[in-house]
C-alpha cells in the first residue's frame, strides 16, 4: 500500500495544479508575450538582410520559427479550452494546469534559444544576379556571334577565349547574354564578371575577382601574396568562368589566382586583337559592324515605331546611318537624337555636321568620336550639356544617385533656385530623363543611373578644354597630392576614390566649383590651409574618408552649397560653419564628433541635415532656435537606431529615450509623426504639438501618449486626425489626467490593436468633446474591460428618455469595430448617440452584453448583415429595444460563433476574417441610402504571424494609405526605404538603418 501516499501527493500537486491555472496561465501569456517580441525582431532582421544583402537565415533560425509558430497555435488551444473549462470541472482544469506548466517550460526555453549568439545568418558565398542587358541586334553578326562563343565555353579543348572589335559595336552586349545564359544553365559552379578598363591595373583585377567570389583582400598588399589567396579560394571552387570585360592590355593569369590547374574558363573582351594574342586565346572572335540592312532597322527601331519619314527625308537618313559606320552606340546616339525630327533641313544639316567633325580623343576611335559628337552637339541648351558633362566626374562604370547628382546640378546652379525643393527637383529629373531618352545616360534601376564608358570618354575629351575638368576618380593614385596638380583655371576636380593620404598646400583655384574627395584614406589629413584660394567651390564630398578634422579654411567657404562628411568615422572637429549660408546640404552621419558645429542656426538655407544620433541634445538646442523650419529633410541615425524629418513629417525607429522624455524636443510644426520600436515611457513634447494632424505609434514601450499628471490649461493635440496605436506591450491609456476642452478636438480616426494591458481607452470627460469622430477600431487589447472610463449606467436603467446628461452626441461616427476585445464588459456606460453610423462590427467580445448606442433611424436601413451565434444574439441588449427589433430581419445565424469557432480551426482564423471583411466594406463607395452592419461574437483568436509582424515601412505605408483613403487630399508617402546606395552616397549613412 506505499504507492498510496504517492497517489495522494500526485492528486495534491494536480490539485494545486488547479488552483493556480489562472496565476499560471497569466505567466504564459506574459512569457508568450515576451517570445512574440523577439519573433518579431528575428523576423525584421531577416527580412532586411534578404533584401539589403540577399542573405539566408541558419538551418536553426528557421526550425526556432517553426517551433514558435507552433507553440502559438497550441497557445490558441489552451485559451480555447480555458474558455470551455467551469470551476467545477476539476478533471478538466488538472489537466489543463499540468499543460499549462509544461508550456511555461517550452516557452522559457524557446526565448533561451532565440538569442542566437552566433547570429542569425548562415554564410554563403557572394551570387550575383542576371546582368541587366539590351536586345541583341543583328541576326548575322550579333546573334551570330553570340552562338559561336557559346560552342566555344561548352568545348572541352578551349580554355581561353578572345572578343575584340571596336569601340561601340557591341562587345559588352553579347557578353552580357552570355553571362545570363551562364547563370540559367547550371552549368558552371559561378560565373565572375571583372570590368577592367584603360587605367586599370593588377591590384584592381585582384580586387574585382576578390569581391566576386567574397574574398577579403583590403588587409593584404603585396601582389604576389594577393594571388597566392586568390588561388587557394579559386582552387575550391570546382568550375567558374572568369570574365575580363573592355581589357586594354594583357596580364599574367597567375597573378590574378588563375593557373591551368583551375577547372575553369576565360572570355575577354577588348579592342585589340593584339591583347587577345597577349593572353593566349585559343579561340577569337571579332565582332564586326552592323550590315548596312541591320543597321537601318536598328536606326528605324530608335527613331520610334510613330516615326513616319517622307521618302526625301528617307533618303537622307540612310546616309546619317551610313556615317555611323555600322557601330550600334553610334547609331542609337544619333538616332535618338533624331526623333520627331520632320525638317529636312535639320536631316541635311545633321548630315554635314556628321561628314565634317574632325576633334578626336584620345583611345576613340577616329570613326567613333564623331557620331557621339554629334549627339552631344544636338542637346537642347548649353545648360543641359553642363548637366551632361558633370557625369564624367565619377569613375568609370559608376552607378550614381540620381537624387544626389540632382542636388549637385542645383548647387552648381545648373539648376535656378525655385524656392521649392521639390519643384528643383522635378525640374532635375526632367533633365535627367531627357539624356536618358537621347541615350547619353542609362537608367540601371529606379533612382539609379550610369554612363557608359565610351560616352564618358566623349565627355572627359571635350572637358579637357573648355569647361575644364580634372577627372582622376578612382585610378588608384597612393600617396599625397601636391598643389602642382591644381590649375588655375580647373573648375571641377575628381579624386573620388584613390588611395590618398595627404592633401598639403594651399592651391590657388578660384575657377574651382566642385571637389570630389571621397573614398580616399587621407589619413594624414588635409593642411587647414587647403581650402583658403577656392572661394568659387560649391561642392565638397569628403564622405569615407579617415579624416580626424575638417580644415579651418572650409569656415570661409561663403558659396559652399554641399558639404559631405559621412561616414568619416574618425573625424572629431568641424570649423565653424557661420559663414556657409549658402549651405544646402549638410551630411554628419556616422561620425565622431559630439556636437553640432558651430554656427548652425546661421545656416538660413540648409535644405537636408543628416546627424548621428550623438548629437540628439545639441539637435534639440537647435530646434529651439527655430532655425530647422528650413529643413526638408532631417535624418538621425546611429548603428541601431534612426529619426528621419521631412519638412512637416518625423519618423523614428529603433530610438532609445528612457530618461530623455523630459528633455525631448520636437519641431512644433510637425504635423506627421510615425513612431516604431522605440524606448520610452511617454511624449511629454507632444502636448506642445499644436499643428500635428497625423500620429502613429508602433511596437513601442510607451505607458502613455500624454503624461499629464495634473489639471493643465494648454490643449493637446488640436488638429490631430489620424491616431494610429499598435502593439505596445505597455500602453495604458491616451492621458494620465485630464485634458482641457479642445484636446484632441479635430481627431476623425483612431486604431487601438494589440495594446495588452490596457483596461480602459479614455476619460468620459475626454470622450464627449470628440465631436469629429468618424471611425473607432479596437483590436486584439486582450485586458480591456471597457472602451470608456467613466459614467454611471444607474441612470440609464432608470430609463429617463429626457435626461441629457447620460448621453454623448458623435454626429460623425460612421464606424465602430471592435474585434477580439475578450474581455470586453461595456463601450460606454452612458449613450453615445450616433445618427451617421453604417458600420458596426464585434468579433470575439463574448462579455459584452449591452450596447448602448442609440443608431439614429434604423428603420431606413435597406442592406447589410448582423452575423453571431442564436445565443448570443438572444442575450445582447440595446439601450433601444426597437432597435434591435428593427435589425432582427438582418441577422444572419453564424454557427462557428456557438462553438468557440473550434470547427474553423485550421482554415482562416475568424478575427482575422472579420478584419478583411471591415476592410473591404470600408473601401466601398459611400452611399447616403445604404448602412451595413456586421455584428459578429465569438471567441478571441490572435492574428498570424504573417500580419502581426510588419516591417517599419509598412506600418508607416498601411498608415498612410488607410489615412489617405479616409481623406483624399492626403498625399501617400509610404515610409522611404529607397535601395542600397553604392558607396560615396551624399546620404549614405541615414540610408542604412532606414532599410531595416
């Protein structure tokens, strides 16, 4: 009989079991709060580096998700069956409890294991993508030609192949389609892609091959021991193609890590045949001109499929064909050049100008330089052409910001000052789109655009002389610079991109407009006398540099419009900027220093400023001069955080500022505000936000919006209309006091979702003056017991018809959806009179039992349903009685809601059907004549992981659109997370965080 003490302390421990299922079941739900947390934070860091870096998460980070994914749907279970279970089921409650205990342990350890300290991302080797490329031109050359290299990679016995052919005839093209082909077949284990260029050396080939297959080389010098390791890495891989495209001169393979033991391939592209012999091709290919047939269609094809020539004009544009020689860039320059031309004088004219140009360029060649001359000579204005040229500053096959090369144009006055910078920016990007439609630029992606590198060279030879250029970006000088090298008559000079250490002297340059500096060591800094004769620089780029401080001289650059320091990580010291009043553009991002420079609030035109988030305190000063009104762009950052400002619009993310609520400032002229992920107990600047119309606050620990601990005088939040409020864990109501009449006054729409510790929304007293109310949704704000605090419902059973101080009059309220509030007793203890209501919907409030809303006229009702349980139905009470009777023809009996939905278990949850259903009813057109209602109770049912855990950018753009369709006139912005931006980007650093 010993196994019957063991028994009894078995029954005991069960029963105690029991009687802690509520304390223990309201620690799970806390624990599972908890690990719903960091899912979410796992999930944004995953999404970002798949679309930032293309990265996949580790074996073990998927299976954690699986298990966590798992665990909520059990989660889901238990609440369903704690519905189900009485007190006085004891069996059922012992069991429940035992299950509850056993999933406290499974979540405690689940968030153990979801730190992963090893990180969240499994190390793969560097793919490219498929190259962007153009159609190829001519069935017997082009394709022709393409087919022949190809039976050459798929031989055995060749190794080495050459394509060479003048410059413009297509060379890159072909090999474009090959390496497309290369990546879809499967065939070869990775395809590398090197552009060389004229200037090229072994260092830079090393380094293209390095970067291709992901080896770090940036620590190691010495040539022969670069290739050493290019050779170990080359030799793991078992079968690649290597890809020398526009090589000028011929190397030893070895030294770029390629041996005859390397199981792979060689296709190079080049101009003379002479290299092809060089590099010991075993196959060449030359790639002729264009047929005289080809080339026509080809110059047809870019003239436009409306292009209707008359048969004079016909004959004349054949000629123009003709003196481009067969040469496809020739020919799709000058043709574009050509559209919608209808004169035959113009042709005529064009035709001469084509026989007779005789400058050439040095590495053109003679046949070439002329044609793109030509198109050059044809851009509408002197000001389009200097646009044109300004191009020719970056490095050879160079991707630039379109944003970026914009603002140049505008400080160089390329561009006329509109007062509006959006306006100057419109003007830019129609520049810019007509030198991509005459082919003079190539649009690469959106906001992305290119030269191609026999146009830059027609733009660096007319810049030798008149304007004139300096261009040496990215050729790999070393060492310093000496004033030698500054003329005085140079008006742009690029250095972008070397390995330059020092800049010493004082240069005499006073024609000097732009200084491009930027990816250069410079590690032993700049004399502070550099910048003393360069009175006419507007443009300065100092961005990646290691530079410790800015040189006292750039204090006296008076027409200074752009200054770039990002990514300077070193830098401690900037000058004084008081002077710089023409200063448009100022990036600190990523940098050392402390605090903003001095002089600041003299910089009446500053249009962008991009800090680090080091400087918050100093921006606060500067907020309060007054001063940042002329921003139109504002971005803090730091390696977790980010605060982005367009004019009248804030944006934050990731920002910590626990016990920094006090001293927080923001702009008072705000009037769009998005929060998400951010630390702090609550706003207390908001109260002084008098013009804020829109406010969105997401996956933030705040207690509440407004920390009024006392009666205050000033009112809060005047004009705000749109609050949206998702997922704070903390979130205990919109005031902590009472607010003044006039408080939130204009607010139209106000989303309440996942807000689990919240009992009560708002005040009685704060509730009756929202005259303005249009929608209220409440969602998933699992402690709620009642919407709103306040009122005696004793009063109301008294059925005093007359007494008008039990009642709230919401002239406006069209809609009110409450869904999966669970515990949900009452909306409003006293009526809220609502005659504009056509929408109501109640999911998964099964304590709710009275509504007391008066409707206003339902007998005009002609359409809509009320869905629910028979029971539940039977059991709801209206404050109005014939209200109910007048909507009982409505109602439509909903079988899942009588069973807890257990039968819908598996298929789409029910809350977050209903939700679809509210959205979709809302985006129908109005109609004055119908009001539909959907009135559904059920059990809770939490929302899925594919819509809980949203990315910052598409809380700010789901905001933004709902708030633009409830409103017309307000313009979509969804949250910029513009692509990556190669480096030397003038807003490099505020782009990085923003992406995450």
């Amino acid at each position: 009989m010993e196994f019957i003490p063991e028994i009894a302390r078995t029954a005991w421990v069960q029963y105690i079991n029991s009687r802690s299922l509520e304390k223990n079941l309201d620690l799970l739900r806390t624990e599972m709060q908890e690990l719903g947390s960091r899912q979410t934070d796992v999930i944004i860091a995953l999404n970002t580096a798949k679309v930032v870096d293309g990265k996949k998460p580790k074996a073990e980070v998927s299976l954690w998700l699986e298990n966590v994914e798992k665990i909520i749907s059990q989660m889901t279970k238990i609440e369903e069956d704690y519905r189900e279970v009485g007190r006085d089921f004891l069996r059922s409650r012992v069991a429940l409890g035992n299950l509850v205990l056993k999933k406290i342990e499974e979540v405690v350890k689940l968030k153990e294991q979801g730190r992963f300290s090893e990180g969240l991302l499994a190390e793969i080797l560097p793919e490219s993508g498929s190259m962007p490329t153009t159609k190829l031109v001519g069935r017997t050359t082009a394709e022709r030609k393409f087919e022949q290299i190809w039976e050459s990679l798929m031989d055995h016995e060749v190794r080495i192949i050459g394509v060479y052919g003048m410059g413009g005839v297509g060379k890159t093209t072909i090999m474009t389609h090959i390496y497309n082909r290369i990546k879809s077949s499967g065939i070869f284990g990775i395809a590398i892609w090197v552009t060389v260029s004229n200037d090229s050396s072994i260092e830079r080939l090393q380094n293209g091959i390095a970067q291709a297959i992901g080896l770090n080389l940036s620590n190691e010098h010495d040539e022969m021991r670069r290739s050493m390791k290019l050779f170990e890495a080359l030799k793991r891989r078992e079968k690649f193609v290597v890809i020398f495209d526009d090589l000028w001169n011929s190397f030893p393979l070895e030294m770029v890590g390629i041996t005859e033991d390397n199981a792979c391939k060689i296709v190079l592209t080049t101009r003379s045949k002479n290299v092809c012999r060089g590099m010991k091709c075993q196959k060449k290919f030359e790639v002729e001109v264009l047929s005289t047939e080809e080339a026509w269609e080809l110059f047809k094809e870019r003239l436009g499929v409306n292009a209707v020539l008359s048969l004079e004009v016909e004959r004349i544009a054949k000629l123009v064909t003709q003196e481009c020689g067969g040469l496809p860039l020739g020919i799709i320059t000058v043709a574009s050049a050509m559209r919608e031309k209808n004169d035959i004088r113009e042709w005529r004219n064009a035709l001469e100008e084509l026989k007779c140009s005789t400058m050439e360029i040095e590495g053109m060649d003679d046949e070439l330089f002329p044609i793109l001359k030509f198109s050059y000579d044809r851009l509408k204005s002197e000001r389009i052409r200097s646009c044109f040229l300004y191009c020719a500053l970056f490095p050879e096959d160079h991707i630039f910001s379109a944003r970026e090369l914009i603002e140049c144009w505008i400080a160089e006055g390329l561009i006329d000052d509109m007062g509006d910078q959006e306006k100057e920016h419109d003007k830019g990007h129609t520049i810019l789109n007509g030198l991509i439609d005459v082919c003079m630029l190539v649009r690469w992606s959106d906001g992305y655009v290119g030269m191609h590198d026999l146009i830059r060279d027609l733009a660096i030879g007319i810049t030798r002389k008149s304007p004139q250029f300096v261009v040496k970006a990215g050729i790999g000088i070393r060492g310093s610079i000496g004033v030698e090298e500054f003329t005085e008559d140079v008006e742009k000079f690029s250095l972008m991109q070397n390995k330059i250490e020092m800049l010493s002297g004082e240069p005499n340059c006073p024609k000097l407009s732009t200084l491009l500096l930027q990816g250069n060591p410079l590690s032993r800094n700049i004399s502070h006398k550099f910048f003393n004769c360069m009175n006419s620089l507007r443009v300065l780029d100092l961005s990646n540099t290691s530079i410790k401080y800015v040189p006292e001289s750039v204090s006296n650059l008076e027409n200074l419009c752009i200054l770039l320091l990002n990514n300077c990580r070193r830098l401690k010291e900037v000058p004084s900027l008081a002077k710089l009043k023409h200063l448009r553009l100022l990036n600190l991002s990523y940098t050392g220093i402390k605090e903003l420079p001095h002089g600041m609030e003299c910089l009446v035109n500053l249009k962008e400023l991009y800090v680090h988030s080091k400087v918050w305190v100093d921006f606060d000063r500067y907020v309060r001069s007054g001063h940042w009104k002329c921003l139109k762009t504002f971005h803090l950052s730091s390696e977790s955080c980010s605060l982005t400002l367009e004019k009248y619009r804030m944006d934050f993310v990731n920002c910590n500022f626990i016990g920094e609520e006090s001293s927080f400032v923001l702009p008072v002229d705000i009037e769009v505000l998005d929060m998400y992920g951010c630390q702090l107990s609550s706003l207390p600047c908001l109260s002084r936000l008098q013009r804020l119309q829109e406010c969105g606050i997401f996956s933030c620990s705040m207690e509440w919006l407004l920390p009024i601990g006392e009666i205050t005088t000033i009112t809060s939040l005047p004009l705000i209309q749109f609050l949206c409020l998702r997922e704070l864990p903390s979130f205990k109501g919109l005031c902590k006091g009472v607010l003044p009449p006039g408080s939130f006054a204009c607010l139209r729409h106000l989303t309440v979702h996942e807000c689990h510790v919240l009992e009560n929304l708002m005040s009685l007293e704060l509730f009756q003056h929202l005259q303005c109310l249009e929608q209220i949704e409440i969602a998933e704000c699992s402690e709620m017991e009642e919407v709103i605090q306040g009122g005696d419902e004793a009063m109301l059973e008294k059925g005093d018809d007359n007494n008008n101080n039990n009642t709230i009059l919401l002239p406006k309220l069209r809609e009110l959806n409450l869904i999966n509030v669970r515990k949900l007793k009452s909306i409003c203890k006293w009526v809220i009179i609502c005659p504009s209501l056509i929408e109501i919907s109640i999911v998964g409030c099964c304590l709710l039992k009275k509504i007391h809303l008066s409707l206003g006229h339902p007998k005009f009702l002609v359409g809509g349903a009320i869905k629910g349980s028979k029971r539940w139905w039977d059991a709801l009470e209206w404050y109005d009685p014939n209200t109910k009777t007048l909507l009982q023809h409505l109602f439509k009996e909903d079988d899942d809601e009588e069973d807890g939905g257990r039968e819908g278990r598996g298929m789409k949850r029910k809350g977050e059907q209903e939700l679809e259903e509210v959205a979709s009813t809302s985006q129908r057109p109005e109609s004055p004549k119908t009001e539909n209602f959907t009135t559904t109770a059920g059990p809770p049912q939490p929302q899925t992981a594919q819509t809980k855990h949203l990315p910052p950018q598409r809380y700010f753009q789901d905001a933004a659109i709902h708030r633009a369709e409830s409103n017309k006139q307000t313009t979509i912005k969804p949250w910029d997370r513009p692509g990556e931006r190669p480096t030397g980007s003038m807003t490099e650093g505020a782009s990085t965080h923003e992406r995450s």
